[in-house]
C-alpha cells in the first residue's frame, strides 16, 4: 500500500536512490551528495510516496505558501510510473499550498505529462546559469 505525506526532512541517500530510479537523475547533482543535501535542506515542502516505508516519489518545493510555490523536482520510481503516484505527489503539494500557484520546469521526458493532468504550460521562462550572462 503506498503512503503518501509531508515529511520534514529525507535522507540524501534515499532522495538520490529516487532520482536514479526515475528519470530525473539525468539532470540532478546525484554525483555531488553535499550539493544534494543541499537541496533539502532549503526545501520548505517536501512530499513524499513510500511503499511500505520505501521512498518511491517525491516532490520537493521552494514556497512562500502564499503566493508562489516552486515545485523543483518530482520523482517517481519508474516502476512505480503510471500509477498515480506523480499527481497525487502534486496535489499533496498544492493542498499544503492552495492560495500559491504551483510552477514547475518539465524534464524534457515528461513536458507531455503536465498537460494531461491539467496543468496549464506557459511559454513564457527563463533560467540564468552564471550571474556573468547577465549584459
């Protein structure tokens, strides 16, 4: 039976054993375990899918809860895909969230994904690397 809740803190090991069984470990620092403990520790929300204690999904976000909140990462064991478990890691977040509005980036594998669930995409974004890109 898979539980789903807010939890205040995941190990690095277990969030890194996460993003290796999805697909999101292709576009995370997994190699870097103090950049990775990093991530959570800033993390203010943090949602997660276990299967009998096994962290399967997680949904980790940067919010003010009142008027953005920053879904940064959202991952779910591939063999745990198709099954729910990303949406609901979703609505768990916005739930903790509701006067925020919920923005993500999508890895490129799931930008099909967000519309499907009802997601509304917006063409409008941009990232900045280095503060020396700025002219």
């Amino acid at each position: 039976m898979i539980t789903y809740k807010i939890e205040q803190s995941i190990t690095t090991a277990e969030f890194t054993e996460v993003l290796n069984a999805s697909t999101l470990a292709e576009r995370r620092p997994i190699n870097e375990p103090e950049r990775i403990a990093q991530m959570l520790q800033h993390a203010n929300l943090i949602a997660t899918a276990r299967d009998e204690g096994k962290l399967i999904g997680v949904a980790r976000s940067l919010t003010d809860f009142v008027y953005c909140t920053y879904l940064s990462d959202l991952a779910v064991d591939e063999r745990y895909q198709k099954m729910g478990i990303g949406k609901a890691l979703i609505r768990l977040t916005k739930n903790h969230s509701p006067q925020a509005k919920l923005i993500l980036l999508a890895a490129p594998k799931a930008v099909d994904y967000y519309p499907k669930i009802g997601m509304t995409k917006w063409e409008d974004c941009y990232t900045l690397d280095q503060v020396d890109y700025l002219r």
